[in-house]
C-alpha cells in the first residue's frame, strides 16, 4: 500500500495513475458525489469510503495507492491501520513548485487552496520523510524542485 503524501496540485493522480496498480482516490470518490469534484465540510465520510475501497484491495490480494494529500500525520497513521502488518508500507512524497501548482490549479486556486497546503505540506514534510517514526513505511522521494527532483 503506498500512500501519496503532497498539496493540492502536486501531481499525486498523475503520478499514482502512471504506476499501473489500483488507486483509490480521495478526489474521484468527491466526484461520484458531487460533478465538479467539490465536497464542502467535513471530509470523514469520503475517507471512511477510501479506507474501506483500499481495505477491499488488499484483502483481494492486490497492492493499492491511496492518492490523497495525507499531509497531516494522524490521516497517514489512520489509513496506515487498515493495512495488515505484512503488507508492504510506502509514503510518496510528491511535489513541484508553487507556482506551476498556481498555474493548473483550477477551481482549488481560486480558492487559495494551493497556496494553504503548499505551506502546509513544507511544515509537515519531515514528519512523513522520516516515515512517522515507523520503521515498517518506506518512504519515496518524488518532490520536484525548481525543476530538480529530490534525492531519494
């Protein structure tokens, strides 16, 4: 199971649909329930939906990529749960500069969304690359830099 971990237009569904596995995504779940993809208020509900798309996956024997922002550490550690203890564990973090994020952000620009979880992501990033203090996550670094990609 790999989680992607990354602000609003970072690339996480590009990147997740490239890989050839199933994705689960937090942003197609809010469009089966709204057209534009906009869902207002709490969100429990749509990830209460991802956690139990992406519990099916790996109890149907295949791997999963969970593609949301999980910026915050407690929404990793939830979605993290539901994996069974010899599954394989993965962050992806996935980011590029602000404003090409600016430039294709849609509808979440024009709400400063991209602007809030760009900051939000650069003061959570180092929870999520040391793996949340677990030693059962890998952690894969995809954030693209002035057109650089970091280090992994």
């Amino acid at each position: 199971m790999t989680l992607t971990v990354g602000p609003s237009g970072a690339g996480k569904s590009t990147w997740s649909a490239a890989q050839g596995v199933d994705v689960v995504s937090s942003d197609e779940i809010r469009k089966e329930r709204s057209p534009d993809g906009e869902v207002r208020g709490a969100q429990s509900e749509i990830f209460h939906e991802v956690r139990m798309r992406s519990a099916k996956t790996l109890g149907d024997g295949r791997s999963v990529i969970v593609d949301a922002m999980h910026i915050e550490a407690d929404d990793r550690l939830r979605q993290l749960a539901i994996a069974p203890a010899d599954v394989q564990k993965r962050y992806a973090l996935i980011d590029r500069p602000l404003a090409d994020k600016q430039r294709d952000g849609g509808w979440r620009g024009q709400k400063g969304l991209v602007d809030k979880y760009h900051r939000l992501f650069a003061d959570q990033a180092d929870a999520a690359l040391a793996a949340d203090g677990r030693d059962d996550v890998e952690v894969i670094d995809l954030r693209i830099r002035e057109g650089k990609q970091a280090a992994e």
